[in-house]
C-alpha cells in the first residue's frame, strides 16, 4: 500500500516529449521544489498529464522518486493508459481515487480492532490479573484508553511511550534504555534484572545522590559545524544563574578541549585543556615562589623561588639550555630558559614541539613579545604593536599599529540576529567622538554580504560582494554599462527565475504573468540601471526589468524580429499570432521547441 503525500496547488509542464514506455519524466526545471519531498520507500505522490483542459483525455501516475526536475513514475495509474505525451503538456497534483479510499478505510477501522478477547484473552482477564503466557512484540500496541502513555512491542523490545508517540523507557535482552526528557521514575532504587546490560541515558539524569561502581560514558553529538554539541554534559548547580559543568569539545582536524564552565554573579568564564597540552583561562595565580637548583618531580610544592642560570657561551649569547622542560617524549615537550643577546635585549624564551613543529616565544626587556601570531580578548598598547599577523577577537587599542602582514578582525564572538543579520566587529580609527570612521563586515542571510564604511556615523556606503556599491549620492562625469535594461526592485510573491514574465499582483507587489492577464515586466538577469534599491534586501525583492534588451524565458520557436507575448505557461514568452496583443520582439532566431533564454527587447503596455 502506497503512502501518499499532497500539496496544495502544484502544478507545471512536461519538459521534453515522452512515449508510453517512458519511466523518467521531466518537468520545466524550477518547479521541482513545489512538489512534496520522497523520503520513505513506499512514499509516493500522485500526477496527472492532461491535454489542455480536456478532463477525458489523463494518464494517472504515481512519482515513486524526484531528483531535481526529472521525476521517476509508475505509468498508467487507477485505470488510466500509459499514452505519448509531447512537451508543454500540463501536470498537476489531484486528488485521486486511490488515496482517498485509502483515507476512508483507515477512518472506518478501530485502532483497538486487533485488541480482541481472542488475542488478550490468554494474557489478561480483570483489572488486577498477572500477564502470564508469551506475548508476540511484532508490531503490537497496548492502549491505555487514549490517556496519557501506552505499551508498544516490536521485534522483542518493549517500549514505554507517552502521550506524543515519545519513548520513555525500552527494555530489551541488551538492558534497559531511558528515552526522551520525558522520562522519570520515583522511588528509592531501580535494580537492573539478571542479563541486563546497563542503563543507556538519551536524556538528563537528575539526582540528589549517586553511587556508581563502573564507569559514566557521557557522549556528545557531533555538529555540522565539526564541533560536538556543546551541551553541559556533567552539570553541577544551585539555581539556573549559579553553577559549573564539564563537558568535551572537539575541533575535528585541530584539537580536543576539555571545557569547565563556571557560572555565578552574572560572569561566565571556561577553562580549557586541550590535547596539545594547553590551558586556556582569563587569569593564572600561583601565590608563592619556587627555589631550588633542580626540579625533577610529579608532585611539587615550593615555599621560597627558583633561580636557574644560564651558562654565557662564546658567541654572546647564553647557552640555549632547557633550563625548565616538561615533556612526555623528546619529540612533545616544552621549556623555558633566558636568551641574551650582548649590547641589544635580553630575552625569556618558551618553546613548544610536537607533531614535527617547533615554535618559539620571546618576552624581551624592552617590553616586547613575539610570536608568529596572537589571538587575544583585549590588547591594550600605549605606544606601537609591531606583528607579522595578528588575530583579535576582542578589542585593540593602540596608538600605532604596524605590520608586514595582515591584521584579522576576529567576529565568531557575533551571533545572527533574529532577523538573520550578522554585524562583524570594526576597524575604528578616530579623533575623538566626533571625527572618526568605521569600517566593518555584515552579511544577511539569503541575501549577500559586504563591507560598510561609515564616516562619522551619518553617511554609510556599501561594498557587496556582487560588484555593486551603495552611497547616498554619485558625483562624477560620467556613467555606462555593459549590461542594456533599466530594472527597478519590486517584493515578489516567491522567487522566480531571471527571464519569467511578472504582472502586478499576487500576495506582494508582483507575481508570474499569465493569460489572461497583463504583462508589467520580466526578472532582469543582470541590470544595467537598477531603481528603488532601498528594498533589495527583503525577502524575495527581484529586480523588474521595464524596458531595455533582457533575456526571456521563452517556449517554441521564434525568428529574430517576431513579436512575442504570455504563453499558456505562466511566466513564459512565446511567439505572437496576427493581431495578438505582444509585449515585445525578439532579437535573434532561435528554433528550439524547449524552454529557453531568448534575448528580446521589451516594452511597457
């Protein structure tokens, strides 16, 4: 038995000519996105090919599959002949037949008609009675009057579910698996039976107090951004504004964190320890000193300093001893020791290796440091910062900042906004609070993204990335265009293809031209002059082009010079008749029988 989907008003042309052994069809590309998406086997939608509209002359069939706009059919449906069809016939989506029976014998048939005495007879007498006997799980469902849960058994599993079909609780040969958030169970203890395997929590685990003699493996969802779901995967709390969590982040093909949060006060702070060995914090206190002339020790507690000595050697530098190293093998280690360079600066270098890769951090006397990059919440300078490259996801202030390389302006610290807008942080460079200029990064979803340069925070102007930019007001000599149509932006009901014919009308301000009606404009490709840009971010805004050269979509064929006007295709050009009322001509030959871009020039009526 097929399981039928349905939309509302689907329907659109055959693509290319077909013959009554065809089992792939092709619909006019686009249109494939009106028609329901096949995600089950036996899920199919039902098509009707007709001849204009001549109701007598159908073929039924059933789309099994859709890939783009090609649709794999069962032909000849509900006593319908598989017959030729030739391209620009109409396909619609009815109701037919078939899935309407369907839909009657499921309303005249119980849900609890397989619950008979005959079945539950050997298992269940009155309210109180023991289930005693085997009980076959394929498939079966036992009702709770339609109240709030019920137990279904499928394949020798039982299952707890609630009201909304949401598991709470399976029990299996394997153990016992607790479902959704919806679970709970009250009472002292929860013994496991013999055979059982162990619990398996998909949700939370609340509790006040828990004694496990094994392990707690606790699993993270990756995401689709390469990082596992940052949940609180172990989480400690007084209140929802006070408390502390542990959980594992990774960063596929980078490293794996360790993650602390604590929380409390208003501020949230996280710790952390990566696999390369690293910890991550605002702030580190060691509150007493270290002393001794060797350290070699797992656990270390010093009261007073440590003082190391370098050994000078004969080239003016100290000997690039590893005068503290911590490491695990020669090659994944860490030091520390002091590199003097006679008559120039002394220097405190750390150096890390590991995975083939050695790389080295100096804090010199003069008060500089060096690295080969920095990613930092807040850098404060009050004279130059000197860098290769520099990555700030926070603020910098600096009175100079000079660089051979790039500096990064860091915004993954943004989020989109409701209305799907993302605003990066901003290169500042001011005199004071009423001289200066902001240049920053901005996308919107769906939309495009540019750069915005302000000045002062009166005028904007706008570099997208599609080659345009937006000011207030052009001062120049002169003006041109490679591209021939003047186009003004207009709210379309939906999204059409450059080329569809429009009229005004429909839900917004236009809507796809059909007989009937009247022709306003065509979906410019590529406009030279653009109007009323102040909209062109809104949803489904489309630039109209009213006159000018633009290419068409067109069907059937058409010489160079014809008149062209709305086909039985809505949205789509063809060939004008004697007399017809025509909207435009068209400007080169083009003897194809498909649906095409023809350029044509067009007129407003």
């Amino acid at each position: 038995m097929h399981d039928f989907l349905f939309g509302n008003n689907l329907d659109t042309i055959l693509a290319s000519d077909i013959d009554e052994n065809a089992t792939i069809i092709e619909i006019l590309s686009g249109n494939e996105g009106l028609f329901p998406n096949i995600e089950k086997e036996n899920q199919v939608f039902a098509i009707t090919l007709s001849e204009g509209n001549n109701n007598q002359n159908t073929e039924i069939c059933f789309v099994t599959s859709k890939k783009d706009n090609k649709f794999t059919v069962l032909r000849g449906q509900e006593n319908t002949v598989s017959r030729k069809w030739p391209q620009g016939t109409t396909i619609s989506n009815r109701i037919t037949a078939e899935p309407l029976n369907q839909i009657k014998d499921k309303l005249n048939r119980s849900d609890l008609d397989w619950l008979s005495k005959d079945f539950m007879g050997q298992f269940y007498k009155k309210s109180g009675d023991q289930l005693t006997g085997d009980m076959d799980t394929t498939g079966k469902k036992i009702f709770d009057g339609g109240k709030r849960s019920y137990l279904s058994g499928l394949n020798g599993v039982w299952s707890f579910r609630n009201s909304d079909n949401q598991n709470m609780l399976s029990i299996s040969n394997e153990g016992i698996s607790l479902g959704t958030q919806y679970s709970s169970f009250t009472g002292n203890n929860f013994d496991l039976i013999k055979g059982s395997s162990g619990f398996k929590f998909n949700g939370d685990i609340t509790t006040n107090n828990q004694t496990v003699n094994g392990n707690i493996d606790i699993r993270g969802i990756e995401k689709s951004d390469g990082k596992v779901n940052i949940s609180k995967m172990i989480h400690l709390w007084i209140r929802d504004d006070v408390s502390g969590w542990m959980n594992v982040e990774e960063i596929i093909g980078d490293r794996t964190n360790i993650v602390i949060g604590v929380q409390g006060g208003g501020i949230t702070n996280y710790f952390r320890l990566s696999n390369m060995g690293k910890l991550t914090c605002n702030d580190l206190q060691i509150n007493k000193s270290i002393n001794c002339d060797t350290i070699t020790t797992n656990d270390q507690t010093v009261n007073g300093n440590i003082n190391m000595y370098g050994i000078e050697s004969s080239d003016g530098k100290v000997n690039i001893s590893k005068m503290i190293h911590l490491w695990i093998r020669d090659d994944v280690s860490g030091w520390m020791n002091v590199e003097e360079i006679i008559g120039d600066r002394t220097n405190i270098v750390i150096g890390v290796q590991g995975g083939g890769i050695t790389n080295y951090f100096r804090l010199s006397n003069l008060g500089d440091f060096s690295c080969n990059s920095i990613t930092a919440g807040m850098i404060n300078a009050s004279e130059n910062i000197h860098a290769g490259s520099a990555d700030i996801s926070g603020k910098m202030n600096a009175n100079t900042i000079e660089t051979p390389g790039d500096i990064t302006i860091n915004s993954g610290n943004r989020t989109w906004d409701d209305g799907g807008h993302f605003n990066g942080n901003a290169l500042v460079c001011k005199k004071d609070d009423s001289l200066f200029y902001r240049l920053w990064f901005y996308d919107q979803l769906n939309v495009g993204s540019m750069v915005k340069l302000s000045v002062n925070d009166k005028y904007e102007f706008h570099f997208r990335d599609n080659g345009t930019i937006d000011a207030k007001e052009f001062n120049g000599v002169s003006m041109s265009s490679f591209c021939a149509d003047l186009a003004e932006y207009y709210i379309a009901d939906e999204r059409y293809d450059p080329g569809t014919l429009v009229r005004i009308g429909g839900e917004k301000e236009i809507t796809r031209a059909s007989i009937g009606g009247f022709f306003y404009g065509v979906i410019s490709t590529s406009p030279a002059y653009v109007m009323n840009t102040a909209i062109r971010d809104e949803r489904n805004a489309l630039p109209v082009a009213l006159a000018g050269r633009v290419p068409v979509l067109m069907t059937g064929m058409i010489d160079k010079g014809d008149p062209i006007t709305i086909s039985e295709t809505s949205g789509v050009a063809r060939k004008a008749g004697d007399g017809e009322k025509h909207i435009g001509f068209s400007m080169e030959n083009s003897h194809e029988t498909s649906i095409r871009h023809v350029e044509c020039v067009i007129k407003q009526n």
